[in-house]
C-alpha cells in the first residue's frame, strides 16, 4: 500500500483520481481549499479509511505540516483552478498556486523521495500555430491578456519541475492535460461540455462562442486518469512532459449539434462573441504517451457523451426533488 497526497482532491479530475487510488487499496491525503472544488465530490470516500482531507490552501508551506511525520510515495499536484470562467475570476490564486504551490509540493517531494506527476495543460501551447502540438513545440502565448495568468503560471510551474528535477533529482512528470470531461463537472463550471450537456437538458440556448469553427479534443476522465498513473508509474518518464488527451479533433458547432442530438433537446444553438485570446485549434499529438506508457485513450466521444449526459440527467433530476 502506497500513501498519495492529492491535491486538488475535491476537484474534477482529483475527485476521480483519489476514488480510482482508494479502489486500488492505496492511503490517500487529498488537500483543498474548496476554492472552485465542491466537498460532494468526495462523498463515496469521504469516511473510508483509507482516505483523510484537509481543507487547506497548498500555497501555504503550513499545509502540508500534518505530513511531517508521514512518510509519502507519490504527489499528484492538481490544485488549480482549470476553467477560463474561474481562472479569471482569481488570477492571482491561479498563479501562485500553480508557481508558491508547485514548488511546496516539489519541495515536499524531494524530503520524502517522493514521485511527483504535475498537472500542466494544453495551454502550455497557447493559441498554436504548429498543429496538431507535439510537446517539443514550444507554444505562442500571449502574456497580456485574460488566459495568460493561467497559461503562464502552468508554464513557470512546469520550469519549477525541471529545476527539481536537474538540480535535485527529484522523480517529476509533467502532463500537458488537453480538454477532458465527464460527469463531476459542476453544472456552473464554464466549460464547454458542462454548458452544453446542462443548457441541452434543460432547454436553454446552446451557447456557441465565435462561429464554432474553433476545434478541441475531448478526453473521457476515465483515460485520463489511467493516463496520469502510467506517467507516475514510468521510470522513462521521469523528467519528461507528457500530452495526456485525445487525438481526434471536433469544432465546437460540431459538438452543439451532437449533444443537442444525443439529448433530443429542442434547444436553440445561439452565436456570441468569441472571448478574447480563445485558441482556434487544440489537438494532441500522442505518440510520446503510447511510447513511454502504452497508453492511448479507449473512451469515443459519442460514448463519453452518452455517459456524461445520462449523470448530469439524474443529478438535475435529484435537485429538483430536493
Ligand atoms: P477543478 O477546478 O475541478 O479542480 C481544481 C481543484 O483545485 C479544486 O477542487 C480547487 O478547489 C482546488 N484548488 C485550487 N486552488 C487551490 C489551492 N491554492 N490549494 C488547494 N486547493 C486548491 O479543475 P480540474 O478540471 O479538476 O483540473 C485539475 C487540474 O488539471 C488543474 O491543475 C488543471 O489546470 C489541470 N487541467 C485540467 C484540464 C481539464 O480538462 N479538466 C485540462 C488541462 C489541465
Ligand atoms: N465555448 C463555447 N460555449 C460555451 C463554453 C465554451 O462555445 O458555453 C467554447 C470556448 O470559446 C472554447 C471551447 O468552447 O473555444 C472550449 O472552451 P472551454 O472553456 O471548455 O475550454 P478551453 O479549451 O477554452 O480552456
């Protein structure tokens, strides 16, 4: 049995990754400020014994006090807020969590001989102008705008990684995370697949952003998150970047008109203007992650939708009852 800290644990995808780590038998410290992460994510775990939270914010050095006298294997840092809506909403929390926050954990890594797997992004490329992004390409971000708290920060937390790894042999991994989804995504979170499957099911306009030509690519939490264990898993990986996402590409009208489809909604799909700096493709190349890990994703996005969508039905149906 392996003790992993988390952080980000009340999260979306560290809400998945700490259920996955319980299921596999392992202790787990999940740590989080419950800044845009919700409590009731942590529900099927929260008194199993395997599992102890602290509502604590990984920028203070003092949060990571109570594992003084633990010993600790693995750190999986994935606390940052990830949607463009709340990113913004705190530029500053994003930046030193991602910059003060890396190097907590970075530095708690390097006492304990732990692995460290960091939770970096696609937006490490920016609005690219190499597609689809390998990870040698370096990206074209800009610094003077809205997202730029937010690329920037993941990008000098990945420069945080690389000196502990040079300097002081510390076992890091980065993953550059392309847009991923499933149920666990709050209703309000901003991000495209919660707003269209929430506004699909309950009537409201689909809300496309620009024309819709932009593209992404869509991953099932599920891979993710087998995907981020082969990283931590992998001696090769070690001081290596990483793209964890799925490799086919749909514009953003394309999606509208699928989960309208897939809803049966009578929802209308309206037009807005496109928000500042939004980038106008995103695709992975992933032939580092299926050479290093074995790994590439299982989960299409027809199915992911109708898994998603099936969650987000019942969960709206639960508050409404309530
Ligand atoms: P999320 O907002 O659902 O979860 C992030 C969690 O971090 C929240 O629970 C939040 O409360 C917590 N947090 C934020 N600041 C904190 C702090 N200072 N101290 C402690 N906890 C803090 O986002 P997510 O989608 O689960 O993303 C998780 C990680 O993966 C983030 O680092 C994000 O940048 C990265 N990522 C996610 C995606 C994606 O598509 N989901 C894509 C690229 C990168
Ligand atoms: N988007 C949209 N309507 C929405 C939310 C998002 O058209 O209601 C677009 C957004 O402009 C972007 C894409 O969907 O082009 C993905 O947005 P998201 O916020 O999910 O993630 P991003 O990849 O931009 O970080």
């Amino acid at each position: 049995m392996k003790h992993i800290v988390v952080t980000g644990a009340a999260g979306f995808l560290g809400s998945h990754l700490v259920k996955s780590l319980i299921q596999q038998g392992h202790r787990v410290t999940g740590i989080d400020n419950l800044s845009t992460g919700v409590s009731q994510n942590l529900r099927e775990v929260i008194n199993n014994p395997l599992f102890q939270f602290c509502k604590d914010d990984v920028t203070q050095a003092s949060s990571l006090e109570i594992l003084d006298q633990q010993t600790v294997d693995e750190v999986y840092h994935l606390a940052s807020p990830a949607s463009p809506k709340f990113y913004q909403a705190d530029a500053f929390g994003t930046i030193w969590v991602n910059t003060q926050g890396t190097y907590n954990l970075l530095e708690l890594a390097h006492k304990k001989g732990a692995k460290l797997v960091y939770a970096s992004t696609s937006e490490a490329y920016g609005d690219p102008e190499v597609h689809p992004q390998p990870e040698t390409y370096k990206g074209s971000v800009n610094t003077w705008g809205p997202r730029a708290c937010y690329d920037e920060a993941k990008r000098l937390g990945e420069v945080i990684c690389y000196e502990y790894f040079t300097k002081q042999q510390v076992k890091v991994k980065v993953a550059r995370i392309f847009n991923t989804y499933s149920a666990g995504l709050r209703n309000d979170d901003g991000r495209v697949i919660s707003n269209f499957v929430t506004q699909a099911l309950t009537g409201e306009d689909i809300t496309v952003y620009g024309d819709g030509s932009q593209t992404r690519s869509f991953c099932y939490v599920d891979d993710n998150i087998r995907g981020l264990q082969l990283l931590m898993a992998s001696e090769k990986a070690n001081g290596q970047i990483v793209n964890i996402g799925n490799p086919k590409e749909y514009t953003i009208l394309e999606l509208a008109h699928l989960i309208k489809d897939l809803t049966q909604s009578n929802s209308n799909v309206t037009f807005s203007p496109l928000p500042e700096d939004d980038p106008k493709v995103r695709r992975p190349v992933i032939d580092k992650a299926k050479d290093l890990l074995g790994w590439e994703p299982e989960v299409n996005l027809d199915h992911g939708l109708r898994l998603t969508i099936e969650n987000y039905r019942e969960s709206l149906l639960e508050t409404q009852f309530e």
